[in-house]
C-alpha cells in the first residue's frame, strides 16, 4: 500500500494581524474559523486587506514574486507543510495553477 504525505490544503485562510509584534500572516483554517477569514479563491481580497493593514503597522508586506512585473495576487501553499502564502504571480500565468501541488 502506498502511503501519501500530501497535507489536505485549507478551504480558508485567515489573516494573523500581530500589531505589537509588527507582522502579519496567513494561516490555514475552515469556514467557520474566528478572525478575519477567506475562502483561499478570493486571493485578491487577501492581499488588499493585507496591503492595508500592513500601512496601518507601518510595515511593508512581503510577499513571494515569481516574475519581475508581477502583479497578480495568489495565494499558494508550501508542498511540505501544507501553509498558505501569499504571491505575486504573473498575468500570463492561469490562476488555477496556484492550487496544484506536485
């Protein structure tokens, strides 16, 4: 029997804002999740509520970017772990490939 080490991938993200610790973060959850939640398709929600928290902390938002002139958001999840993250991706590339791990 072959055994998969593949990590079920979220529905939802719900955004960590730590204004003390001056960051914010995407974390994996399921609809009914407390907090500032999204479902994972609404990836350019995500990144303008991340961009404007990110100027009310004074902290810039880091984001991964796949290409120079990126601009699209998507929201990506690491192959090992399973958590999200958030990208910039360009326009040329179908949005759909952002939740295909390999």
């Amino acid at each position: 029997m072959i055994k998969s080490n593949l990590i079920a991938r979220p529905t939802h993200v719900r955004v960590i804002v730590a204004p003390k610790a001056g960051y914010l973060k995407l974390e994996g959850c399921n609809a009914d999740a407390s907090g500032t939640v999204f479902p994972v398709d609404q990836s350019k929600e995500v990144y303008a509520f991340m961009v404007k928290k990110g100027k009310e902390l004074k902290k810039e938002v880091k984001v991964w970017i796949q290409s120079a002139g990126a601009k699209t958001p998507e929201i990506k999840f690491n192959k090992y772990d399973g958590h999200p993250y958030m990208a910039l991706v360009g326009d040329d590339k179908p949005s759909k490939t952002a939740k295909v791990v390999l």
